[in-house]
C-alpha cells in the first residue's frame, strides 16, 4: 500500500468541522462532452440531411395519419385485452387439477408461440378460405369475410398471440404466491374461486405488471403489421400517401414521432399501475 | 380451569403416509370443549400434519375428524364417506381457525384488510359490520393502531397477532396452533404467548403444537406428545412433564427441558 502522507497522530488531530472536498471525476466530462459532440452532428446530419423537415410538420396532425394512429390504438388495447383474457384463462388452465385442461393450455402455447405472428396475422385474414361462412347454430351465421374484416383480423392475430406470451407469465406469477396465503384463505372458508381472485390473481398483477407494460409497449409496435392485411392503421395510411407525394421518409418519421408519443404515454401509465399494484410492499413492484 | 366434559373435536383412526413414508399411524385424540391441548414432539414426529390433517388441509387415507356433530370433508351416508362438495368443505374449514408458524398473511392486504376478508367473502358480512368486529379483535390483540399498516411493515410478533385475529373474525368453534412462536425472534415470543394465553382465559378450545414447555405447563388442561406419528402420552400437563411413562417421551422432555432458556414464566 501506498500512502501519500505520513501516519496521523493521534495526539494533533484537527477538530471535528474539517470542510470536505469532493473526488474529482475527469473522465466523466471526457465520456459526456465526448458522447454530446456526437449527438450534436448526428442532429445537424438530420436537420442538414435530405429531409424535409416541413412536410414532416404539415402531416404529423394530417387527419388521416391521426386517424390511423387511433386505429392504431384500437387494435393495441383490443388486442392486449384480448390478450390478458386468454392469458389469464390459458394461465388458470395451465395449473388445473384437470389435465384436459393442462393439455389445452399447453397446445394453445405451442401453437401460437411457436409460429411467426405475422403467420398467424394472415391466416385469421384469409380464414374465409378454411371456413367460409361463420355459422354457431342459433346464435350467428355470416359469410366469413363479412366478419374478418382487417381490423378484426389484427385484434385476434394479435391478441391470440399475445396470449400465448402471457400464459406463461400468468402460470410463473401464479406458482410465485405463496401457497401459504392459499392454504389460509381456505382455512377462513374461501372457495378455489374466490381463493384466485381475491388471494392470488391480485397478486400475480404485481408481477406480471412489468410485463404487460412491456406487451402494451410492444403491441403498440407490432400492430403495424397489421399494415400488410390492408387495415388502414398508421403506418398503412403512411404508405399510402407516399405511394403517391413521395415522401417516404418524412411520412416514415410522422409515423416513428407518434409511436414514440403512444409508448411514451404508456410508459408513465404504467408506472403508476405498478405503483398502485406495488403498494403493499414499500411503493414500488 | 376446568374443562367441560363435552367433546368437540374427536378424531378417529388418523391415518396419513407420503410416499411410503407413515407420518401418522392412526391418531386417537378428543378434545373437550374449552379445553387446551397442547401438542409436544420432536421434530418430524408429524405433529404439523396431524394438525393439517384435523381440519383438512391434508387428506388422510385413513380415519376422519368428527367436529361438533359433523365430519370434516365429508358426508356420512350408508356406512360411506361420500366427499363433500368444496364449498361445504371449506365452511365447515372456517370453523376450525388456523395460525400458522410463518403467519401466512395476505401479504396484498393492509391489516385490517386480512381480518375482514373472511368474513366479508365467506360470511357475506358488510365492510362496515366486518370492520367494527375487525376492530374490536384487533384492539384484543394489541394492534388496533396498526389497522392500515401492510404486512410488510410489520415484526415478526405483531404478524402472527394479525395472523390470531384474522383467524378468530370467522369465530371458529376450535382454533389450531401450529407452532405459533417457532419463527419468531426470542424476545418476541411473549406478546404472542400473552395474547394466547387470553384466549385460553375465555374458554377457546385451542390445539397448540408448540415447543414452548412452560407456555405448556401453566396454560394447557392435558397435553399429549408425539413421537414417529403415534400418540406417546397423553394427560395433565403438570403430570406429563414431571413424570412421564413412556421411556422416549422421557427421553425427548429430557433433552428439551435440558434446554436452560426454555420459557420459564
Ligand atoms: N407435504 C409433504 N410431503 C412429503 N413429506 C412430508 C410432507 N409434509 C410432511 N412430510 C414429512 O412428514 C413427517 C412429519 O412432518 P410434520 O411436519 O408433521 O412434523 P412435525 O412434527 O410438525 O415437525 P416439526 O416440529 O419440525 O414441525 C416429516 O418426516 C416430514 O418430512
Ligand atoms: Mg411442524
């Protein structure tokens, strides 16, 4: 060891009131004014590039954009409803004592988490062709491609597939509760019901929130794959104007500067669901 | 104190294996009403399951629990237990209050929260009628304060007072103890005693597996202690512990009364 000083005695020791210089830290300035020289060219490379920055003013409140990215909404919060509905069902199903029900849950996962969802997107929209007409006897009996309109087609290609996601998730949060709150709830008299309810499912929501956030934020993205099956969402409604302006990137950044916008929102949203859900322990999930 | 010679709780012929490990060997065991019967037993010795077994938390492949006039988990019918639905079973579960070793509180619910779920959800009492009896039980374990606290925030101790009331709110005919004190840091152990110890004062019948030998001694009418899942001994707690039969109850009360700072009160 090196020692710059000689040892302190203990007899001239200074009082108590010493002022304190903090560490320096050079090499942060170094790495921070390095790293904002290099933001600062990649935005005058931008603002510089061949962009035109106007015509991407003048279509960012366009009313067809906006109008494509509320379907664009849409199809997100329909189909992660969907989503968390078949996710928790699937879940619930995935530890019943029944193993019919085990096998479903299991062969609904290995399905629609083992194919690419684009897959899975263009098969609900040309299902007419398996099943022409949708017929559940006394209740409905259309023409399939009256039903599977492109909207309806992303919510289920979505939303089934998220599903299959958040089985898993919902089974993981499941197991982590403690079975010795279950084993209490019965012996207060609660059925297997209101056992899950009110005991584990409130529960597992603490867990599995930081992950729905992730699949919100997520399918705020993907449902601009619904785009490719002619649902006039954001990014399709994008295409087609500069399938005929030309003005691909400017239309391609309206599109990037509103989802930054929706997964911005959704990120604050959920940190206060977390915060709700995370309130029995300390604030925070 | 003296107990009323009706029984309550008479179990018959309690079998129960994992595996093909025995874990109880036909367990005989009645229990008066108002009576305090604490169970002793080295470790293992299956007292936790006989106890799980006494209000079903586990099934036994043999035997059956009889409570005031009804068996648990089932309908007596033609000399056949026919299973009862779940439903029933559980209301007749809610007669039976359990405390467990490690608390086992809702750990999504603030205090008050836990007393009131049962019975909010299985009596189908109103919140403000289930709060006013929350309170009271509450303030009879000491914690009337702590109403809004989350378990989280709470000592070990205060958690299984909690863990106390929550079960007396379903105003079981019996409460069960299994091991109520064992989790808990040594200086905690007393308010928990105290608070059972009142309990026993106004005439709860209590099953109390515990290691707390003096708790034992001035609180229980009869203890019984088990070794490898059978009964060993059974009888006033004085005479038990001062002088027991069996030569390995004599052993086990050997080495835990050895133990120098076991709850001398
Ligand atoms: N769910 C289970 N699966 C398998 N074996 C078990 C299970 N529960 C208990 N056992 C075994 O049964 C035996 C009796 O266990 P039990 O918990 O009833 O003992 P105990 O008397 O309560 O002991 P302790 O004083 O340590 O709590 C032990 O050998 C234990 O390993
Ligand atoms: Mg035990």
């Amino acid at each position: 060891m090196t020692r710059a000083n000689p040892p302190l005695s203990a007899d001239t020791l200074p009082g108590p009131d010493l002022p304190v210089r903090g560490r320096r830290h050079p090499w942060r300035w170094i790495a921070g004014s390095l790293v904002l020289l290099l933001l600062a060219l990649l935005v005058r490379a931008f603002a510089e590039g061949n962009i035109r920055w106007a015509i991407v003013g003048e279509f960012l409140t366009a009313p067809v954009i906006i109008k494509g990215f509320v379907w664009t909404l849409l199809i997100t919060f329909a189909a992660l409803a969907l989503g968390v509905v078949l996710g928790f069902a699937f879940g619930m199903m995935r530890l019943s004592a029944n193993p019919v029900l085990r096998f479903a849950s299991w062969l609904y996962v290995w399905i629609f988490r083992g194919t690419p969802v684009l897959l899975q997107l263009l098969i609900w929209f040309n299902i007419a062709l398996i099943f022409p007409t949708l017929y559940i006897p006394g209740v409905v009996d259309v023409k399939m491609v009256t039903v599977m309109t492109p909207f309806v087609a992303a919510v289920l290609g979505l939303g089934v597939n998220e599903g299959s996601y958040l089985t898993e998730v919902v089974r993981g949060g499941i197991l982590s509760v403690d079975r010795g709150q279950v084993e209490a709830a019965n012996t207060l008299g609660m059925t297997p019901g209101q056992t899950m309810r009110r005991i584990v499912l409130p529960q597992t929501m603490r867990l599995i929130l930081p992950v729905l956030g992730n699949s919100a934020v997520g399918m705020l993205k993907f449902s601009s794959l619904a785009a490719t099956i002619a649902m006039t969402e954001m990014l399709n409604a994008a295409q087609r104007i500069y399938f005929i302006n030309g003005a691909v990137i400017e239309l391609l950044f309206v599109c990037a500067l509103w989802y930054l916008a929706g997964t911005t929102v959704l990120s604050i949203g959920q940190y206060y669901l977390e915060k709700h859900f995370g309130r029995s322990h300390g604030g925070r999930a | 104190m003296t107990a009323a010679q009706q029984p309550i709780i008479r179990a018959v012929g309690l079998r129960k294996a994992f595996g093909n490990l025995e874990v109880l060997k036909g367990i005989d065991l009645e229990v008066a009403q108002g009576e305090v019967l604490c169970i002793l037993g080295p470790s293992g010795s299956g007292k936790s399951t006989l106890l799980r077994c006494i209000n079903h938390l586990e099934v036994p492949y043999g035997g059956y629990v009889w409570v005031d006039g009804q068996i648990i988990g089932y309908d007596l019918q033609g000399g056949v237990l026919h299973e009862l639905p779940v439903k029933r079973l559980r209301a007749q579960q809610s007669q039976l209050g359990m405390v467990f070793q490690h608390f086992n509180l809702f750990a999504h619910r603030t205090v008050l929260g836990n007393v009131i779920e049962g019975p909010m959800v299985v009596r189908g009492l109103s919140r403000p009628a289930a709060t006013a009896r929350a309170m009271d039980l509450l303030e009879m374990v000491g914690l009337a304060d702590k109403a809004g606290s989350w378990p989280a925030q709470l000592s070990g101790g205060q958690k299984q007072r909690v863990a106390i009331a929550r079960a007396l709110a379903m105003e079981p005919q019996v409460m069960l103890f299994d091991e109520p004190t064992s989790a808990l840091d040594p200086e905690l152990v007393g308010e928990v005693l105290e608070v059972m110890r009142r309990l026993a004062d106004t005439g709860t019948t209590m099953i109390i597996v515990t290691h707390e030998i003096g708790f034992a001694r001035d609180v229980a009418d009869r203890v019984v202690v088990m070794i490898d899942g059978e009964i060993r001994e059974t009888g006033p707690a004085r005479k038990v512990l001062a002088n027991p039969a069996d030569p390995r109850v004599r052993s086990f009360l050997g080495r835990v009364l050895a133990q120098p700072a076991e709850a001398k009160d």
